[in-house]
C-alpha cells in the first residue's frame, strides 16, 4: 500500500509538473549521464550481436551470395557474346563493303577449318567449284575497300562445295613484293610461324620500319602473275643485311591476324602464273 501511494503521488507530480517539473529535470540529468555509459556498452555488444545474428542467417545469406554470383557469370557471358556478335557483324560488313570495291568479282567464304602444321599451312572454306572457285584463285580479307584488302594466300584444293587455301605463311608459298616508299621489288617467302621473308631487295635500299609491303604485277612469257598489284602482304619488322651484301634480308609482319581469320574473299580471276 505505501509502494502504490508513493507511485501515484511520483505520477502526479511529474504530470503537474510537465517537462519542466522536476522529476522531468532529474529523468534528462540521468539520461545525459548515462547515454556514455550505454554508448560503451552498445559499442561492446553489438559486434558480437551481430556476429550471432549473421551465424543465424548464414545459410540465407550463401544462397542469396550464390544466386548473385550465377547471376554475375550470366550477365558476363551474355556480354561477352554480344561483342563477339559485334565483331563479327563489323567483320561481315567490311568483306560486303570490300566485295563490292572490288573489281574483279569474288565470291564471300566462310573458314571451316585449319590445316596448321610445320609442313602445311591452310584453311578450308565453305565455297567450291559449285560456286565458281578454281585452283590459283587469291584469297583476300580486310575492308572495306580495295585500299584496305589483305592478302591470305591462294586456292589449291576444290571440291564441289568446299576449296582449301594455302596460307602466305606455307614455307612452299611465294609471292612477288614491293615496298612502298622506295619501290623495291623482292621475293616473299612463307616462314611458318616466324615473320615472313624478302629476298632479292637491292643493298642500301632506303628501308622504313615499319614500311607497307604490297603485291606487285609482273609478267613471265606473256602469262600473268598469281596476285593482282595493290594488295597489303604484311609490314617490315625487322631488316638483316647478308653477309654476302649482295641482297638484304628482309622480314615482313603478315597483315593479316590468322589465329582470327573467319572470313574471305576469293578473287575470280584467271589462274595462270
């Protein structure tokens, strides 16, 4: 009874007495002092809080990390195959714009597959005789115009529907070469996976490195060359002078990326040379 009648007479009191009675001043001059002490504590108790509450939810928590995680390899493989799809919609619209440059006519071609050894190196396309292809015809890729036309080698092998192309990196390959600052005319020769090789240049010819090298016309007994004039072989790497200084010895980059060939184009023309 006396604990009762001194808790109505505490409750009346801070009722009249409002927020600036003084059990309300007491109450705000106990809290300051002990809002340090129960930031201490807090301070100390919640790590450890919150540590049990993560052990209580750490089977939740790996499920959501590993829907997450398939979520992230998802939307990385969905990136990565729309650059590819990119690349190769930007590679198909250079051979569409180079096709239409060219003169003479060729015909569009898919690589199927790759012949790369240390005695052959060659690919075969998706295109044959059924669609004009003949033994001896250029094989070129890059666009999208002429001017930008890169020489992959030249047809060897038809069947109706399917050629085989012998790359310019085939040790038995040659093609004729010019350099296109001083005009120097020299044999090219395939080095399979070294740079390819330019002999027969004149000693103490003017040589840029790098320096565009090109296909070059000629004629042997009225008959042709294999490669029209113009077409981009390769850059200049590397110039070694013989010891016989009778040539120098010239090593040509190939322009053309192989290990990322898919698309080329084989150039109608006749196969004499």
């Amino acid at each position: 009874m006396v604990l009762v009648s001194i808790s109505l007479a505490v409750i009346t009191l801070d009722y009249r007495g409002g927020t600036e009675g003084p059990l309300a001043v007491a109450g705000r001059a106990a809290q300051e002092g002990i809002a340090p002490l129960q930031k201490a504590v807090t301070t100390v108790t919640r790590p450890i809080g919150d540590f049990f509450s993560g052990l209580a939810h750490l089977p939740s928590l790996q499920d959501e990390n590993d829907r997450l995680t398939a979520q992230v390899q998802d939307l990385s493989a969905q990136v990565a195959a729309a650059s590819y799809l990119r690349e190769q919609l930007a590679a198909l619209q250079d051979q569409l714009g180079l096709q239409g440059t060219l003169d003479p006519p060729s015909v569009a071609a898919v690589v199927i597959a790759t012949g790369i050894s240390n005695f052959d190196w060659s690919v075969t396309i998706d295109r044959g005789s059924e669609q004009g292809i003949e033994v001896g015809m250029p094989v070129v890729t890059g666009g999208p115009t002429l001017d930008a036309a890169e020489l992959v080698g030249r047809v060897i092998q038809v069947t109706s529907h399917s050629s085989v192309v012998q790359l310019i990196l085939d040790r038995r390959h040659a093609v004729a070469g010019v350099l296109s600052s001083s005009g120097e005319t020299g044999l090219i020769t395939g080095q399979g996976d070294d740079d390819l090789r330019m002999d027969l240049v004149t000693p103490g010819t003017g040589i840029g490195v790098p320096e565009p090298v090109y296909t070059t016309s000629y004629e042997v007994n009225g008959h042709p060359g294999r490669y029209p004039p113009g077409i981009l072989i390769g850059t200049v790497d590397r110039v070694t002078p013989e010891s016989n200084a009778i040539q120098e010895s010239i090593q040509v980059r190939p322009a053309v990326d192989f290990s990322m060939l898919e698309f080329v184009l084989v150039l109608q023309i006749g196969t004499e040379g």
